[in-house]
C-alpha cells in the first residue's frame, strides 16, 4: 500500500464575506489561521482511491462533478474512486453560489482559487507516494451536545444533554516504514462552530489539526467530518449557547487535540487494504408546502427545478472499515443507524457537494431549525415530507448489500 499526501493553501487574500452564519455580516476582519485543502492518494494491489478535504462549509456539486470530470481525465482514475470531504468550517468563505447570500455571498474568483488549488494538490499527491502502513485508533469525543430541545412543546436550538449523540472517534493513520506518521484522517461528528467571530481560521478542527501536524511534522492531518447535523460544540452558559472567542475556540480545539491524542497511545488495529469496492445511489428528494412567513428575502430566487433535489450517496468499502459519504447536512441518528449495520463504517456528511439538511421524519413533524428554518436559506422548495426517512435508510441499506453481493461473487471465482 502506497500514499501520496499534499497540503495547499488556500486562505483569502482579498475581503470576502465569510460562510456559514445568517447574523454575521460584512467582509471578514482578519486571519488567525491559514486554512487549506488536503489531498490523499491511496494505492492499493487492486485499485485507488483519491481523498480530497477542503477547510470550508461544502464543496459545491456542480464544482464537484467539473473537478471530477478532470482529475478522471489527466489521471486515469474513476470518478467513483474520488471523495470531497468537507471540514463544514464556519470560518471561511462560501464556495457555492447555489444558496441565500445570508449563508455568504460566494466570491467567483475565490472559488476558481480553490479549483485551482485543487488540482494542484492532487497532481502534487499522485506523484509523492510512498510505501505506508496503516492502524485505526477508536474512542471517544466530548465536545459535542444534542442541539435540539423541546421547550413548551417547540423545538428550541439549545443544549439537550439528555438527547441522542454520537460520539465516536476515530483515527486512521498511516505511518511510512520506518514508523512516522505521515498522514492522519479524524472523524468525529461535530459541527465546527465554536466562535462567529468575523475572522478566517480552520476553527476548533483547524487547531487540532494544527497541533497534531506539529508534533507530527511529516504527518499532513485531515477532519473527516461525520453526520453531524443536530451536533454543535458544548459552549454553554446557564443552559444556552454561546458563540465563543478565538481564545475559547483555541481551547476547545486543544481539547479535541488531546482526545485524538489520547486514543492515539491505545494499541491500534493493523489493517491491510487489498482492494477497494465502490457504489453509488441518488435518492431524489420530494417536499410538502413552504410556510407562509418566510424570512429569506432572496429564497424565492433560488428555489431550482426539483430535478435538482437529489441525495447523492457513495459508498466505499476498504475491507476493515468503509466510508459513506453524502452530499447533506444529514442529522446524526442516521449515523447510528448506519453503524448498527456495520459497525466500522464512517458517515461522512458535507461530502462531494451540498445540498442541505436531511433530518429524521420526527424531527420534521417537530419542526426546529434543522426541519423548518434551514430549508430556506438552502432553497428547498418547502420542508421535505416525513417518507425522506424510510427512503433514506432504504437506499443506506441496499448501498451496502449491493457492496456485500458483489464481494461474495467476486470470492466465489
């Protein structure tokens, strides 16, 4: 097994307005962290695969499919074999100009600076690889809470300590032969949005990362972020939340830091990827009936034909553990859910476009910011309808048998 890793920057340099939250207005007032995009190129005896993470909000589709469409083309690789991971950071600029300007008013330029960069990234990891072994860490995170509470029969965004989260850690590292890290992939499931603070930074995941590439000096690190939908980070002030400083946004970034750490120095599992199975799915999304006080000024300019509505789903199974990648804000029960049916897979949410929140079917019937408000900054038609569950988890189930035939055919040979 070989790998071939990059790091590129691809920090603002001119004003920009930030992603990610309505409130924050303006251009952003200064850099505290550089903020990049990572990519891995895995070798193994059967096939590759091709991992990309860029530290903003999402990746757009239509970017997505351009980018893929070239990386096939100069290198030979199938589309099916790349992922675009996204870090979900609230603290860079938007990179799809698909949603409500108060998500960010993307910048043109700015995104063919990261189109650019991208496949300067990738060239740079094709052509590096080296020889590599690879060992799973698991446990465990604290810095997340269930963000949805009920109060007086409305569903509130504040900290339910009491409601369902997911809480795994996981790290993949692949250490070169002589037993230096040289890459690192973490995923958890959290949003990253400890500080609103107008100012560009990797957040709490960017200090992590940050840290670790520190003590690992040959080691490039990336965040794989879960579903994380209704996962926020436990700032919490006499039972609300609150938008931290810099200075705590550095705090809890050192906490995930030491948690990563920390299972790091438990005895890892050897794993050896001989081959690589690869499967799609769309899912079209269908809606009921937008409410009649909508507050997104621009939504009705950004509602699309309901073609372009649709769940992307990709699947990859690597032998000892798989990745689900989907290109949504997907709420984490349907992590669990996915974990349930085996065990060491990895959800990854904001993965190869965007397209908005997916949540379960109660939590559409509830009502909440991840069911009601949302839709209209994403430029849903109107909420989903309660069936997205059923058929949501139906196409999650038969991705991974459709995975487990296959490989049953292939042994029988």
């Amino acid at each position: 097994m070989r790998l071939g890793v990059s790091k590129k920057n691809i920090t603002p340099t001119t004003p920009l307005e930030l992603a990610g939250f309505a409130h924050r207005l303006g251009n952003y007032d200064d850099v505290y962290q550089d903020i990049y995009i990572r990519a891995f190129w895995l070798e193994t005896k059967a096939n590759d695969v091709l991992l990309i993470v860029g530290d903003f909000l999402w990746w757009d589709d239509n970017g997505v499919k351009t980018l893929k469409r070239r990386i096939e083309e100069e290198y030979n690789i199938p589309q099916a074999s790349i992922v675009f991971s996204a870090t979900h950071n609230h603290s860079a600029p938007q990179t799809s100009q698909r949603f409500s300007i108060d998500l960010g008013r993307a910048s043109l330029d700015y995104i063919n600076q990261v189109m650019r960069t991208t496949m300067q990234c990738v060239q740079q990891a094709k052509f590096c690889s080296e020889r590599v072994e690879l060992y799973t860490y698991a446990g465990e995170s604290h810095i997340g809470v269930n963000r949805r509470r009920s109060v007086d029969g409305e569903v509130c965004m504040m900290p339910n300590n009491s409601g369902s989260i997911d809480r795994d850690l996981t790290v993949s590292q692949f250490k070169t032969l002589d037993g230096k890290p040289r890459a690192m992939w973490i995923h958890h499931t959290c949003h990253p949005t400890s500080t609103d603070a107008n100012v560009v930074s990797g957040e709490y995941t960017g200090v992590c990362c940050e840290k670790l590439e520190e003590q690992f000096p040959n080691a490039v690190v990336a965040i794989l972020q879960g579903f994380s939908g209704d996962i926020r980070p436990n700032l919490v002030d006499e039972g609300e939340f609150v938008k931290g400083t810099i200075v705590e946004m550095q705090d809890l970034g050192k906490q995930f830091f030491q948690e990563v750490i920390n299972i790091c120095e438990s005895e890892g599992m050897a794993c050896d990827i001989q081959d690589v199975h690869t499967a799609h799915e769309t899912l079209p999304m269908t809606f009921g009936q937008p409410r009649e006080d909508v507050e997104v000024p621009d939504w009705p300019d950004i509602v699309q034909d309901q073609s372009a509505y649709n769940i992307e789903l990709h699947y990859i199974d690597f032998g000892s553990f798989q990745w689900l990648a989907c290109n949504a804000e997907v709420v984490h029960e349907y992590g669990l859910f996915l974990k349930r049916l085996k065990p060491n897979l990895l959800p990854l949410g904001c993965a190869n476009g965007m397209v908005g929140y997916i949540p379960t079917a109660n939590q559409i019937r509830s009502g909440g910011y991840e069911a009601d408000e949302s839709v209209y900054y994403f430029g849903y038609p109107g909420p989903l309808t309660t069936d997205i569950q059923s058929r949501f988890e139906d196409k999650l189930h038969s991705l991974i048998v459709k995975i487990n035939e296959t490989k049953e055919q292939e042994s029988s040979w």
